[in-house]
C-alpha cells in the first residue's frame, strides 16, 4: 500500500500531464487563431497600399516582384475574367484561370476574400487574402498569400515560451504541494499514533494540531473522544462493580425464588408421600392431609400467576379493561379473606361513604391485597386502612423502611435487607407500582424505620 505522499505525487503527475495537454491545445488554437487573424489584417493592409500604387505603374510584373522581394509575400493581380495580368511567383502566362478560386469568388460579392489552401503554384500551403479594386475603369482583383509555415514557426516559438513558463510554474506549485503533502503526511502521523495509544488505553487524552483548521477540528474532537473513552472506562469499572453487586442479588433472588417454591413442594411431597404409603390412614387425618395439599397448590399457583403479571407488567403486555368498580366492597372483601390466614391480627377499616372509580376490577384487586400483606407481613400491630374518594392508604406500625431502600422499594425483586420476613419475592410493590402506572394513579410511600410505613394510592 502506497504512503500518502507517493498517492498525493502520483495523482498530481497525472493531473499535470491531463493539465498539459488539455491547457496546450487550447493555447495552441487560441495563438493559431490570433496569428492566422493578425497576418489576414496584415495582408489586407499590405494590399490596400498596393493599391495606391497601382495606378502609378505602368510594369505589374516588376511592381509585383519588388513587393515579393521587400515583404515576402506572394503577390497574384486577377482581372474579373479570371486571367492572371502579374505573379510575383511564377510565369503568369503558365498559370490557369483563377476566376473560380475561393478567395476570388468570396471577395466577388464581399469586402475581401480569405481562405487556406494548399498551392499547386508553389507547392505550399498558403493564407491567401483578395480583395477588388478599379483599374483602368476595370475590376480587378488583388490578392496576397502568406506561407502557414511561417505562421506555424511563429506560433511554435511562442508556444514553447508559454510552455516553459507553465512548467516552471507547474513545478514550483508541485514543489509546494510535495512540502504540503509531507506535512500533511507527518499530522496523520501523529494522529494515527495517537488512535493507537487509544487502542493500547495509554492515559495520553490530548492532541493538537495547528497545520490547519480542519486538523485543529479533527484533534480537537479526536482529544473529546479520548475523554469520553476514559470516562467511559472508569464507568465501566464502576458498572463492572455494580454488575458484580448485581449478581450477588440476582443469587438471592434465586435463592428467595427456590425457597418460596420449596416449602410448598415439601410440604405436598411429605404429605401425598404419608398418604400413599399409609392405605389405612384415619379419614380424618386424610382429609386433613388434603388440605394441606390443596392449600400448598393453591399456594404455588399463586407464586406462579404473581411472576406472569410481573412479566407481563413488564413488557407491557397487559391492557387494563376499565370498569366501574366498588372499591369499598373490594377492600371489605380482602379483609374478610385475610382474616381467615391472619386470625389474630386486627385489620381496622375507616370508611364513610361507598367509594366507586374507573378501573380494572382484577387488577386493584391485585394491588390493594398485595398492599394489605405487606402491612400484615412487616407489621405485629393494628392495620388501618383508610378510604376516602380521593385516595386508599394502608398504614402498619411495623419496621418501617430507611431513606435508601425507600428509593428501591417498588424495583421488583427488591427487598428490604433488616425485614423479619423471609418468605418474599420481592415483587409484591413492583407490580403495585406497575399496575397503578397502567391505571395513572400515584403510590406514595411515608415511611420512619422502627415507626411503621402508610402506603397510599392517589386516584387523582
């Protein structure tokens, strides 16, 4: 692979040589023209004194040659029929008629005739210009050619001035550009070493460069890039901390996971496993022994539907199906059920009027039973819960919560650490919060460690 400076040579090699050509040409036609335009004025010029002097002669042929030895041209004197009356350059008597030559025709209906054509006459190529004037009461034409080789030596001679200029030209600008692609050569330089100490994570975050604006531009962003790589390194670290912190909850999410289901699991394998060995168990105890089957089932069923909803929750899988709901019947009921698992806990429920809003019947139900456990859980004392039309709030006297975990407590698999109680997935907040956010209700949370916690949900 080729080095920048060799690219930046080789293109301008090419560029210059198409650059030659290219500006040669047209400075050639162009001087071409100016020439063949400056000798057709000359020989205009020349002929119009050689018509003053015409009339003062009485010998053409010597008038003619005299012209010829003084200004080298080629002098031709046409009557209007076409015969040649002198020639600077021949016998006229060998020469043909000349009435249908094209400068004489042109010069017939025109101020003066003007073509290049190769002479038999001379055996050259020849501008020749004519022109009529009167003679003796007659017309007659005048006509001067010029040899195009001359006029090819003129041009070629001022052709070869302006190419020696332009290649002196050509190559002081090249010897510039070499310096500047040498330069430019050395930045890219310093640039690339600098991307690669970024690779190998050298502490170097800084480059300059003064070699032009755009460089300052690319330097000055290459040492933002840098920062920001060393920044991000250092939070990587950090995050490669807290996804270390993470895996270490993730194992107690896990283990919470594996305990809930154990206890249910070893309680109907212990169970069915007496009553299949046992054919003659007492009935009383068999069906006792059901229960507790049924009960741990049901048990599980319920840690099962519990993660779904989370999930669900989650991906935002779930559309709530609004309806009028009767939240003082809702709440009278999860009392009387909580009851039944909570025997002598007292649960005291202040209520006025019957309190009914829009929302997804299942879904509050959901929510306000995973509130009141939660109360029953963390808590030994009375739970109160108070419902007015504005908001529901549960308060327990319980543990309460510090300020930190305040902040964590509706992340789902969250627990709080110093909590007595074992048995929690810690999803039961996640999904309240998730489900109130569907229903774009607010959960507020006051809590004092060692006081209790009041969890309340705003309807508006």
């Amino acid at each position: 692979m080729l080095k920048l400076h060799q690219i930046y040579f080789r293109k301008f090699i090419v560029l210059f040589v198409l650059l030659f050509v290219v500006l040669g040409s047209i400075i050639y036609i162009w001087l071409k023209d100016i020439y063949i335009q400056q000798t057709n004025n000359s020989l205009l010029q020349n002929i119009n004194i050689f018509s003053l002097q015409i009339d003062k002669t009485k010998n053409l042929d010597l008038l003619v040659k005299k012209i010829k030895n003084l200004n080298h041209i080629r002098v031709t004197i046409i009557d209007k029929e076409g015969k040649v009356l002198a020639e600077s350059d021949k016998d006229k008597n060998s020469m043909d008629n000349h009435k249908y030559r094209p400068e004489i025709m042109e010069a017939k209906d025109n101020p003066f005739g003007q073509v290049i054509r190769h002479s038999k006459t001379v055996d050259k190529e020849l501008l020749y210009v004519a022109k009529m004037f009167k003679f003796n009461k007659q017309n007659i034409y005048i006509r001067m050619a010029k040899e195009i080789g001359e006029i090819n030596e003129k041009l070629i001679s001022l052709a070869l001035k302006v190419i020696i200029a332009l290649v002196v030209f050509l190559a002081i600008a090249f010897y510039i550009a070499y310096k500047i692609s040498v330069k430019l050569e050395n930045e890219t330089k310093r640039i690339l070493k600098f991307l690669l100490d970024l690779t190998k994570k050298k502490k170097d975050s800084f480059i300059k460069s003064d070699f032009s604006q755009e460089f300052s531009q690319i330097t000055s962003l290459l040492t933002k890039i840098a920062r920001i790589l060393i920044k991000q390194d250092r939070q990587k670290a950090k995050y490669t901390l807290k996804l270390k912190k993470a895996n270490s909850q993730k194992d107690d999410i896990i283990s919470a996971i594996s305990h809930e289901f154990k206890n249910p699991i070893s309680v109907i394998n212990g169970y069915s496993q007496t009553l299949l060995d046992d054919k003659n168990i007492n009935p009383n105890i068999q069906e006792k022994f059901l229960k507790k089957i049924h009960n741990n089932g049901e048990k599980l069923s319920l840690l099962i539907d519990k993660l779904r909803l989370s999930v669900r929750l989650d991906e935002k899988k779930l559309s709530p199906t609004f309806s009028s709901v009767n939240l003082t019947k809702l709440v009278t009921q999860n009392i009387e059920d909580f009851k039944q698992n909570f025997k002598h806990r007292n649960i005291i429920f202040q209520n006025t009027d019957e309190v009914t809003i829009q929302a997804d019947h299942t879904l509050m139900e959901v929510a306000i039973s995973n509130l009141i456990e939660n109360g029953l859980k963390y808590s030994e004392d009375d739970l109160y819960i108070e419902l007015t039309p504005r908001y529901i709030s549960i308060q327990d006297s319980g543990i309460g919560i510090n300020k930190k975990e305040l902040e964590k407590i509706t992340t789902k698999f969250y627990r709080v650490t110093n909590n007595t109680w074992n048995n929690s997935l810690g999803l039961g907040l996640s999904i309240v919060s998730n489900i109130l956010k569907l229903h774009n209700f607010e959960l507020k949370i006051k809590s004092e460690e060692n006081s209790g916690s009041t969890f309340s949900i705003y309807f508006s």
